[in-house]
C-alpha cells in the first residue's frame, strides 16, 4: 500500500489574517484587505488598489519586506514540529519565491533566503532551500514534489512554503506598463497583495511516532508547462491546465470521490479565468458542484503564495466543520506557463471529520 503524505502543519501571514486559522475565517466572512496604496499611483494620479501587511511600513519594500513576511509564517510552522526533530537532518524546508522579474532578480532570491535565516532561529540554516519552482504554481509544484518523496518512503519532514510581495518600485512599474495593474487604465488587471504561507509534511509512521495529529493528505498532484502564457502572441487553449487537473485527479474514483471545493488563482486578469474556461470544454469538468473559490478577493494577488494558502483554507474548512465535502482541487498558473494542481482530502485521523 502506498504511504500517505499528511498536511500536519499550517501557517499564513496575509492582509487579512495572521494565522492559517484567522486568514481562513476573514476569507470564509468575504473579508477584504485591499485598500488603496498610500504612495503607488496610475497613470491619472490616483492610487492604486492594493491589499497591504497591516504591520509592515509601505515605505518598506523589496526583500526586507518580503523576509519579514516568510519569517513570520515560518517561526509559526516550525512551533508544530516536535524539538527533537527540528535540528537533525530529518526537516527539510523549502520556499517557493516569485518569478523572475524587475525588482526580483537572481542576487534578490540569494538575499531573500539570507535574510529569512537571520529572522529564524534555525541551528541548520542549510536546511532552508529556495524552490526550484516560483511564481503562482510553484508552492503546489514543491507540495507535489514533497508529497512524492514521503510516498516513496522517506521519513523526512517536509516544510513547502511560498512569499509574495508585489511592493518594489521597479516591479510595480512593470506591472503598470504591462497593463496587469487593475486601474481605470486596465479594467483586467489584478489588485497586487503579499502573503506567506508554508505547510509541513510527514508520512503515517512520523505521525504515529511523534503524536501528531493530521489536518488532510495529499490524493494527488500534476505539473505541466503551457507554452502559450500570457505574454505571449499565441492562444491558451487551456490543455496545459486541464492535463493538471485531471492529473491530480487521477487517482480519484469518479465520480463518487469527485473534489467538492475548487480553489484557484483567478484574480480578475480575464486570460486565467478564459484558461479555465477553456480547460472545462477541453475535458470537463470533475469536481462535484459548479464554481471555484478565488481569494484574490479578499486578499489580492498573493503569486507564489497561493498554493500554501490554499492547502490552508481547505484544512481550515475540514477543521471547523463547513466544508461541502471532504475532498478539494487546488490549482494554479505561473506567469513563465507552469500550471499545477493538487487534489486534498481531509484526513481520517481529523478530530473533526466532515460528512
């Protein structure tokens, strides 16, 4: 029998809640943390629409802010992982971060992880590793990688997280002049927020050993690249997408295991939720009821973010007793055209199960 992977940990920092449990509340209330940004204008002078950190300065910017914001997530998820593992070679962590991009470049993804490590007290700071997969997908991508690992037998802890922040000058500027911004210039466009997220891992047997208790585990996952992103003059006609989903769902008996709750990265930009649209007509639809959860909402655009918030929603709605049903579909798009999905369902050993 294959091992299971277990989600036992969950940590968020958003603008709308500081824990997995407070930003899954507001996100479930409809709660919104855009407001307009106090320096950032558009093209008429007025400010643009963002969903900022209430306790971060908006004079900070760059890798100092988004440091602050994976420290915090980090310190939460670390606290759910017995001491005694914490400083052997059993914990891996690793940090999905954004695309390549002005104000992100390669020196910023080197500092980034120095600056985490400085803000957390690890004894092994070699355990912290960048990602090799960024933007919106690759928290799932890491999750998927992470999940497949345990499956294979290793008893390792896995730590996936992922950090976002829009709020550099030179980033901000791109997105303007690409027209993503949404404004009174660019309708489609996206309100830019930041969040961090990360979700720790183990296996059946490290759960049993070290008395934890298992929020979901991981039904399935698929990573694919769509050649035809949105920068690009070709059409999407969402196979990438739908091959993912419908990967991730792969071992699911349909229809009677069909997810109940889509949560995706649908944030106002009209190619990702054309994309989705089109994924449907390519292959159909799995999920049991119609529609999709988009905290963008609530919480702006949170990119690389996005796949460990969401593993935190659905956790949160089996934990608390209002979720349509016991499985979700979580899927993803990055900007570069990787697109992933991830299939949860809540787990047998959950205080609190689900009908």
């Amino acid at each position: 029998m294959t091992r299971r992977a277990h989600v036992f940990g969950l940590s968020a920092r958003t603008p709308v809640g500081l824990s997995a449990k407070s930003a899954a509340a507001a996100v479930r209330a409809g709660v919104s943390g855009v407001t307009s940004h106090p320096t950032f204008l558009d093209a008429n002078g007025d400010a643009l629409p963002a969903a900022l950190d209430r306790l971060l300065a908006p004079s900070a910017l760059g890798v100092g802010r988004l440091g602050v914001l994976a420290a915090h997530a980090l310190r939460d998820v670390l606290a759910t992982i017995p001491l005694p593992l914490l400083d052997t070679q059993y914990v891996r962590i690793s940090l999905s971060m954004p695309e390549l991009r002005p104000g992100f470049g390669s020196s910023e993804k080197l500092a980034l992880i120095e600056d985490v490590v400085r803000r957390v007290p690890i004894n092994r700071p070699s355990i912290l590793k960048a990602s090799p997969h960024s933007g919106h997908a690759g928290g799932l991508c890491a999750l998927h990688d992470a999940a497949g690992d345990i499956q294979r037998g290793s008893d390792e802890i896995w730590v996936v997280g992922g950090v976002e922040s829009y709020f550099d000058v030179l980033t901000m500027n791109w997105l303007h002049a690409s027209r993503q911004l949404h404004s009174h210039r660019s309708r489609s466009g996206f309100i830019p927020g930041e969040a961090a997220a990360f979700v720790a891992l183990a296996s059946d047997e490290v759960l049993r050993r070290f008395g934890l208790s298992s929020f979901a585990t991981i039904r399935g996952g698929s990573a694919e690249i769509e050649r035809n992103s949105i920068k690009s003059d070709s059409v999407n006609d969402g196979r990438a997408l739908a091959d993912v989903v419908h990967g991730a769902a792969a071992s699911l008996r349909l229809p009677d295991e069909a997810p109940d709750t889509v949560y995706c990265d649908i944030n106002g930009e009209r190619f990702r939720s054309e994309e989705w649209g089109m994924a449907l007509l390519k292959k159909g639809s799995i999920q049991r009821r119609a529609g999709y959860v988009a905290p963008a909402d609530c919480w702006g655009d949170v990119g690389a973010a996005s796949g460990p918030l969401f593993c935190a929603l659905a956790a949160q709605s089996w934990e608390r007793c209002y979720a349509a049903g016991p499985r979700a579909l979580l899927w993803a798009g990055s900007e570069s055209g990787l697109r992933a999905a991830t299939v949860l369902e809540a787990s047998p050993y959950s205080s609190r199960r689900t009908s």
